[in-house]
C-alpha cells in the first residue's frame, strides 16, 4: 500500500472528501482540516491549493474507520481491538525490507541550484507559528554510524530556506543520540525527508521500536516486505513509492532557530517566548513523483489524526511490549487520545495473584513505549475495557481507594513540549502517578457488583421489535 492506495481505499469507503475550490496555504487549510477534524469528518484532498498544482491531503488518522483502511483490518473495529491486531502481528516473525533499483520516487529529481523545497504547498497552520512547516506527517531517514541500523523518526519540519528546514530533535529521542555519534566523529549525519507514502510506515516511525527498523516492523504487520531503494547522495534506505523525498546533510554544529508551532498538546512550544537552537538540514537533492501529494496534519489541542496517531500506535507498541514482557491477563490497552495519546494510559487485567495490578502498572511506565512523557496510568479490572471511559471512570470511584492505590514516581523521562512542566526547568524529568482501580485480588469477600440476569437479557433482546425499541 502506498499513499495513493490508502487514499482511494479511504474514498472507496466513504472517509475521503475532495475539495475542489481554491484554498489558501496560509492558514486556510489548516483551519478547514481542523475543523473538519473536530466534527469526526472525511479524510481531505485539497485539489487546488492557491499558487499550487499539486495537492495536500489531511486528516489520514482522524477516525478508527481509516485507522483500520490503514491496518488493512474490518472498519468496525474499536481502537482498542486495532491495537490488539497490531500487537498479534507485530510479537510475528520480522520481514526484512527489500531493496529494488528505481522507483516512482524518482519520477523527478532536482540538485543543486533546482533544488527549492518552496515548490510544495507546505502550510502555515497557526497565527503565532515561526513560518511554514513542511513536515508535519513525515519522518526522517538515519543510519546509526555504530550499528548500521536503521531509524525512521517523526520530527516535526519548518521550512526556513530553500535549500534548508528546520528538524526538531528532541533531545534523548533516538536521531537525537545518532547524532551526537556523528557529531563525536565530527562527521555531519547524512538524512532523508520522506513524506508520502504507506500510511503503516508513518505510524511505525512514530512509534518508539527498540532494536528493530520501522521498515523491517511494517514489513511484519504487512506480511511482505517493504519495497525500498538507495538516495542517491547517502545511500539511506527510502521507500520506492515515496511522494517526496528531501536528502541531504544534518551538521550536528550548526543549530539554528526553528518554531514556535502549535504543538500536539494544544500549545505553542518554549521558542514563542526564546529563541531556541534546533538542528537544520541542508537539502542537496529532491525526489518527487509526478504531481506529489504533500501529507500533513492540523495538529493543535485535541482530538486531531495526530493524536489518534499517537493513541493508536503507543497503545499498539505498549500492548506489544507487555506480551514480550510476559505479562499475564492482559485484556486491553488504551492511550486516549484525549489526552494527547501520550500522556496518560489505561490498561484492563484479569488478575491471577496478589500484586498483579502493580506489575502491571510498573510495566507500563518501564516500557520502551511510556517511558517517555507518560505522567499516569490507571489498570483496572477485566470486566473493564481500557477504553470504557464511563467505566474506567466508575471503577475509579468504587474500587479505588487514594492511599492505598496510589503510587507516585518522581523522577520519569518527560518531553519538553509539556506545557504543564516548568519552564524555569530543563522539561526532560516528570512525576507521575499510577492508580490502581481493581478489586485487591486477595480480598477474600469482595464487593458484589449489581447485574443483568443473561437469560432474561437475551428473552428481552427476542422481544425488541415487539416492545417498539428497534427505532
């Protein structure tokens, strides 16, 4: 599946709208996505981008349905089940990615003085941002100088020159400690922009994999390999049907400003009120396929397809790694997408033993995927679904007790684009707390919940036309 896939399997099932009338690139697109977005709406193709032939396509995550289309899974599944599908595929046997010659990708090519990033309808998305920002949904290409191994990460990318973008590497992140290596040698690190392309790629390189490339991830959940081939600059592996395709040099030296932008959290990052310095990469050669989509994402507060993204991917990634830990029971995971699909998740177990709910509460904040920025987790009991908010929130107020189920973590691994850190602070430590919201498992008398008979709900189910309650 590459993007054009994706987008007419989304317009096949009714999750792609085409607009067809003229929309500005500064701030007008970003405005018509974001509030599409907040309706629950399609998928959309923005056909006629003002001072522009080729389209931006928004909105790819904003719903389950094309969460799913992206999976290659039944529309009808709830996130919750999505994420299992991953989990299921991903614990799989890893298909290494298989590299080819040529591909779509090179349709079009540009290098020296051709080379101007301007000539894709990147938007401007918010009032207060520091200029256009072509990376929104994209990832970058690194190599490991050590290991040889693969990263793909999601940065977010402003486009400050013709020949040059701004990369937020955050520091701790993996391309933050690639860099360094290169920047040890006194090498620059060679780097490939790729935007457009199988949506599954987009989600495994926002994913935190440990000891695997994104690549070799998807190619498991795909069942077939990954088609790749070599940039033609540094040899990275890119996609063959990538939409575009920026390559080109990161000098771990030369740091230069980048932002503000309006952050998947709902607020401006640090840099409205200081500058801060970001590593920039000089682009030396463009590849494009012919009229190239440009995928993007509204971002800002919640609920945008970036925060589904998230939720859907780190719930996918965390269930994956509680069945590689071993943990027993697990019956679901969530990370909502309410709360930005990082900062808080919840997980359903059937206990086994005494202490299994803290296990599992110990494992969360201990996995790879929420060892960074999570500030709480809630497990509740197995008659809960992790994304049952109503009973999450039940469970909360009759099964948990503050002193006795409460646990405070002071010291976590955080993100500095938390608006709720100090900012006094260095923003890379955060507490975090995790409730337990079960029944103690070594409760000899435990409370006894009120419920349906089974029989006679399946009596009245027989009886519903007749009672008149089908409309």
């Amino acid at each position: 599946m590459d993007l054009r896939d994706f987008i007419a399997r989304c317009e096949e099932e009714g999750q792609l709208k085409r607009i067809g009338a003229e929309v500005d690139w500064d701030l007008e697109l970003s405005h018509v996505a974001k509030l599409v977005e907040e309706q629950e709406g399609p998928a959309l193709l923005f056909e006629n981008v003002k001072d522009y032939d080729s389209p931006v396509f928004t909105g790819a995550f904003a719903t389950t349905q094309r969460l799913a289309l992206a999976l290659d899974k039944p529309t009808h599944l709830s996130l919750c089940e999505l994420t299992r599908e991953w989990m299921k595929l991903a614990v799989d046997k890893i298909i290494p990615a298989q590299e080819v010659e040529s591909g779509p990708v090179f349709e079009n090519e540009y290098s020296g003085d051709d080379v101007d990033i301007f000539r894709f309808p990147s938007p401007r998305f918010f009032e207060k941002d520091g200029g256009r920002y072509i990376g929104t949904a994209v990832f970058l290409v690194t190599r490991d100088p050590e290991t040889g191994g693969i990263n793909l990460g999601t940065y977010r990318m402003q486009a400050q020159e013709k020949n040059r973008i701004g990369v937020q590497i955050l520091k701790g992140k993996r391309g933050d400690r690639i860099l360094k290596k290169y920047k040890k040698a006194g090498q620059k690190m060679p780097a490939c922009v790729v935007i457009g392309c199988d949506p599954l790629l987009m989600l495994a390189g926002s994913a935190m994999v440990a000891k695997a490339s994104e690549y070799d991830v998807v190619g498991s959940l795909r069942g077939e390999p990954v088609t790749v081939t070599q940039g033609k600059v540094t040899g990275l592996p890119i996609p063959a049907d990538a939409e575009i395709v920026l390559e080109g040099w990161i000098d771990p030296d030369d740091l230069r400003p980048e932002g503000p932008f309006g952050e998947y959290t709902g607020y401006y990052t640090d840099e409205l009120f200081h500058p801060i310095p970001k590593p920039s990469m000089v682009v030396e050669r463009v590849y494009h396929r012919n009229k190239p989509i440009l995928w993007a994402t509204s971002v800002g507060r919640p609920v945008t397809d970036n925060h589904w993204m998230l939720a859907f991917v780190r719930g996918a990634t965390l269930w994956t790694e509680l069945e590689k830990m071993r943990i027993p029971g697990i019956e679901s995971v969530y990370l909502p997408p309410e709360a930005c699909g990082r900062f808080w998740a919840i997980v359903s177990v059937r206990q086994m033993y005494p202490g299994h709910a803290s296990q599992v509460a110990a494992a969360v904040v201990a996995s790879n995927t929420c060892t960074y920025g999570t500030k709480g987790v809630i497990v509740v009991d197995h008659d809960v679904r992790a994304d049952d908010l109503p009973r999450v929130w039940w469970a909360l107020a009759t099964r948990f007790d503050p002193a006795r189920d409460t646990q405070i973590i002071q010291r976590g691994r955080s993100t500095p684009l938390d608006p709720a850190l100090d900012p006094d602070s260095n923003k890379l430590i955060t507490s975090r707390i995790l409730l337990d919201a079960t029944v103690p498992f070594e409760w000899e008398q435990k409370p006894v919940e009120v419920a349906l008979v089974p029989e006679v709900v399946e009596r009245i189910k027989k009886r519903w036309k007749e009672l008149g309650l089908d409309d």
